[in-house]
C-alpha cells in the first residue's frame, strides 16, 4: 500500500460528500467501504467490503496503489481513524474531511455545537453514569446511538436519574439525517422512552442550567438529621487515603447520612459508589443528600452488608463506617475475593479499633497502617470562641489480594 486516505462520507445522503471526497473515490487504486457505503464506489474496479476488521486490513495490505477508507461522517469524530494508525503505521496517511452527523442535527434544530460534550454508544462502551454526569454538567450533550445505546436507552435513563434531571432537559432525537425522510423528535425524557427509533441515530439533550458541583463538601451543604456523620476533616484525609481513580468501585458500609459516599462520588464522578445502610432513617438522608448533590454515580441499598454481597458488584475499595458487629465477617469475606481490595475501616469506639486492628495486621491482610485524627474547631462563648475538641477517628487501612489458586484458574 502506497497511502491510505481516510475520507469522511457525510452521515449518509451522497448530497452531502464534498467534491474532494468524490474525487479520490475516483483516482483511488482500491475502496474500502462498509456495506452500506458501497454504492458510493458503484463502478470502481476494486473495492473492499468492510465488515471484519481482520479480514479487511489483510486485504488492504495486500494493496499496491492508493487505497481509499470510506468512514460514516468526518474521520476526527469516533471513526476508524485511530484504529487504521495503529495497524498501518509505516504507511502514509492522509485524511479528508467531511459533514458529520453532528453537524447535520444541530443545523437542523439551529443549535451551535462548540461547546457540545459527545459521547459514542455506536460499538462503544458507555455506562449510564458516564453519559448522566455529562448531560448533568454540559449545556448540551451529543449522543451517537448503537444498538445498545439507542434513544430509548437515553431517555430511560434521563428519566429516572437522580435530581429530576429528566425533568430539567429537553431530547431532541434525529434519524436518518440527510436522507429524504429524516425525522426530527423533540420532547422530555420521559415522553420520548416509549419510542421506536432507527438504529443509526443521534440524540441531544439541551441542559439549560448545567450543574456545578461544590469543590468540598461542607457539614452545613448535607442533610443530616439525628444520625452520626463523619465530619468534613475527618472525610478528607478519608478521600486522600481511599485515592479513588476512574473505574473504582467503592463499597461504603454503614453509611449513615451518606456524607463519604457523597463525598466520594463527588470526587470521582467516574468511580461507582454503593453507599450500604439498613436504617430507614439513615437511608432516608442518604436519598436525599444523592438527590440535592446529583449523584448519578451513587447507589443506595439497604439492608446489612453481609446479605447484600451477592448483589454489589466486586470493589476495589471498601470504606467501613459501622458494621453493626460484622465488621470480622465483612473482612473475611472481602479477603475471600477474587481481586484486590483496599480496606479503610473507621473506629471511635476501644473495641472497634481493637478488633479491626486484630484482624488487618495479620495475614491475609498487607501494608496494614493506622492513623488517628484529632479534631478541634471553634464554637461560641458568650462573645468570644472556645476551642471544642472532637472524638478522635482512627482510620486504619490495609490491602488483600487475590487468592492465588483462584486468581490462576
């Protein structure tokens, strides 16, 4: 192969390849298009059909002359770009623009799009969390849709999300863009879940009031009611110790007001948070605090931690504010699991940080470390201040690794 040129077709309508596009279809030694492209290269006298990867690129290899890549849209925007880079890196290449999808949907409802957070669930992964805190904070979002991630999906998930933000954003759902029957679907989340759309579509959702969230969370910013909270000192040096990075699944145990899981889903919006908790109470200010902080990364589950872990996902990390007298079975379990799991479990009381320490400096248990917090803070005194000081927390932390027959089968 001589040079590949990746060239961007436009969302679909041959109306909307730009001249140059056309003219390298013609000049190119071989075309490569997918099946529903293929027409664009009607005539040519050599063309490949891009439906395995494998089996296409060997072909392409095999290639003497220019070789041409149709891709759907513009080449910069999710396309196979990337991927031909990399499996082709000896061999020049050069790219040609093209109208994307994009594109074609906001002129169609008069939007600008330099702003515009895009996301691809077109044979992409994408989690719901991922594409909810982007619709959260964006004043517009671009979804390409896949088979998985179709307009439904988008709409059913904006409907049910945290903070009634399917109640704050206006859908807009565009198929079949370029062609003679494009349509155009505007409404709230929840009026549109119920429909049927093409498989090759495009969703926008319009946020008129994107979201903020607070840099730190204050005691003040919570719902607390009666029940026990860790204070704001205390849950900082617990988020610097916890060091959570995107993909992190952290299990809160014994959640109380849920102020370290709001916390930490705030931290790391792309870590999934389960915030555990068995007192109605407590579960309540938990929901509450998840709505007020738009928490799409948090989720709530009552009941005793011990009988829910069949129903968590496996965590990377486990915070242990209370375990309600299964602190020893929640350790063994954890020290049972098939990945590694960083623990940090938090002791007011003599018995609990006897027993966690017991249990976390000795096998199966490493780089066990404990740290103790002592907090004062002013309150009032008539007309001056008093230093008040608080309980002191000790925090005590400790990794388990994977059981090494279990890990090599």
């Amino acid at each position: 192969m001589r040079e590949l040129i990746v060239a961007g077709v436009g969302p679909g309508s041959e109306d909307r390849i730009t001249p140059a596009v056309s003219e390298v279809i013609r000049a190119a030694d071989c075309v490569v298009a997918a099946s529903r492209h293929l027409s664009l290269a009607k005539g040519h006298s050599r063309i490949i059909t891009l439906g395995d990867f494998k089996t296409a690129f060997a072909q392409m290899e095999a290639q003497e002359g220019r070789v041409v890549v149709l891709v759907s849209g513009d080449p910069g925007l999710y396309s196979l770009l990337p991927l031909l880079k990399r499996h082709f890196p000896n061999v020049p290449v050069r790219v040609l623009p093209g109208i994307s999808a994009l594109q074609c949907l906001c002129a169609a409802v008069a939007e600008t799009w330099q702003d515009a957070a895009v996301l691809s669930g077109h044979g992409r992964p994408l989690s719901g969390t991922k594409f909810l805190n982007t619709v959260e904070h964006s004043r517009l979002t671009v979804l390409f849709c896949g088979k998985e991630h179709s307009p439904r999906w988008a709409c059913e998930k904006l409907a049910k999300a945290a903070g009634d933000l399917g109640k704050r954003v206006e859908v807009v759902v565009g198929e079949r863009l370029s062609y003679p029957d494009q349509c155009i679907t505007r409404g709230a989340p929840a009026e549109l879940a119920g429909g049927n759309y093409a498989p090759l579509s495009l969703v926008l959702i319009r946020n008129p009031e994107p979201w903020t969230p607070p840099r730190h969370l204050r005691d003040d910013d919570l719902e607390r009611g009666s029940v026990p909270m860790t204070h704001e000192e205390v849950r900082a040096v617990i988020l610097g110790r916890l060091s959570l990075t995107p993909g992190a699944v952290l299990w809160d145990v014994g959640a109380g007001t849920g102020s370290v899981a709001a916390a930490a889903a705030l931290d790391c919006p792309d870590a999934e948070v389960h915030a555990i908790e068995c007192a109605p109470e407590a579960l309540d200010l938990i929901e509450r605090n998840r709505a007020k902080f738009r928490l799409h990364n948090l989720t709530v589950h009552a009941g005793r931690a011990l009988s829910l872990t069949d129903k968590l996902p496996l965590p990377t990390h486990v915070f242990i504010g209370g375990s309600g007298g299964e602190l020893r079975g929640i350790l063994s379990h954890l020290a049972g699991m098939e990945r590694s799991v960083h623990v940090l479990v938090s002791a007011v009381t003599l018995g609990t940080l006897g027993e966690a320490t017991s249990l976390l400096s000795s096998v199966p248990w490493d780089n066990f470390e404990a740290l103790q917090i002592a907090v004062s803070a002013s309150r009032p005194l008539g007309r001056s201040l008093l230093m008040a000081a608080r309980n002191p927390v000790t925090l005590l932390c400790a990794e388990s690794h994977p059981n090494s027959e279990e890990a090599g089968e």
